[in-house]
C-alpha cells in the first residue's frame, strides 16, 4: 500500500521520503511510514503538506509525529510546513507494511497476521497470538490493553515471557 500513497510528482516524492523516515515515538523501530499513518505529501506554494492518519482517535502520540515531521522538513529547507490530521478513513492494522510487521517482532511485539474487516474478502480469525520470541502459539491474554491502546498485553505459555500484541483494527 506504501507504493501506493507515495506520490509520482517529484517534488511531492521527496517532501514524503523525508516525512517517511520519522520514527514513531511509541515503537522507534517504526517509522511513520511502516506504521501505515503517512498518507499524503504535497507541494505548496510556500512549502509543504503532509497528511496523518493517527492509529486511533485518541493517539497521544500523533502530536510528536506531527512535531518530528515538521523538524525534519524544516531542517531539509522546507520554511513553511502545514502537517495535518485526518480520521477518515480511519487507520487500520492493514496500512501497515510487510516490513514494519517484521520490524515489530524482531523488536519483541507480536505484530497484527490478520486483515482487519475493513479488508476485502473474508476475514481470517487469528485463533492465537504467536510469541514473537519464540513462536509458539500457546500464549494468553493477560490485559487488553498493553503499554500503549493501541497494544494487549499477553504472555508466553511455553517461554513465560510477556509480550505486547498489536492489536488488529
């Protein structure tokens, strides 16, 4: 999907690889891009224009990802940048990329394996969370809501370890 959204136009291109390299200040293995909330880079007459799409309406976080967007273009010589927020469509577990999903548990959080309902075609039901540690399925919720909202905590039954699962949405 990142191909998607990446903008042919040249100069829009590159107001988005800059914005794209933004870690995410929850997960800093992530960048924006990974987590699938960069969603737009534009060309304005004095400037720059970057949509994002928060992972839910109450993110903490997006306003650090707004800030960090801002002090890289600026330190890329962009003198006016506007970074805006949309939540329509809301984010989904979906825009995530192939590689931030690996990122994720290489990093120790069970990354979401199934679409969200927001997909086409049917939707798979994740019967467990595989440990991202050491991959067995047999691991249990411990709280629905892990470090951040957007993260259930779980637990290891064969290595013990506790572990964030980001939540599919």
């Amino acid at each position: 999907m990142v191909a998607e959204l990446r903008p042919s136009n040249p100069a829009a291109a590159r107001i988005w690889d800059i914005a794209a390299q933004v870690p995410d200040p929850e997960v800093p293995v992530l960048t924006i891009e990974d987590l699938g909330v960069l969603r737009d880079a534009a060309v304005t007459p004095d400037g720059a224009h970057v949509v994002l799409t928060p992972t839910y309406s109450g993110c903490p976080a997006i306003d650090q990802m707004r800030d960090d967007v801002t002090a890289r273009l600026r330190e890329a010589g962009y003198e006016r940048v506007d970074v805006t927020t949309t939540l329509s469509p809301a984010w989904t577990t979906d825009w995530m990329s192939a590689a931030g999903k690996q990122k994720l548990e290489e990093y120790g959080i069970a990354p979401p394996h199934v679409r969200s309902a927001l997909g086409d075609g049917p939707v798979m039901l994740q019967l467990s969370v595989k440990c991202p540690r050491c991959h067995s399925p047999r691991t249990r919720e411990v709280s629905r809501f892990g470090s951040t909202a957007c993260k259930a905590h779980y637990e290891c039954l064969a290595c013990l370890e506790p572990f964030d699962y980001f939540k599919t949405h």
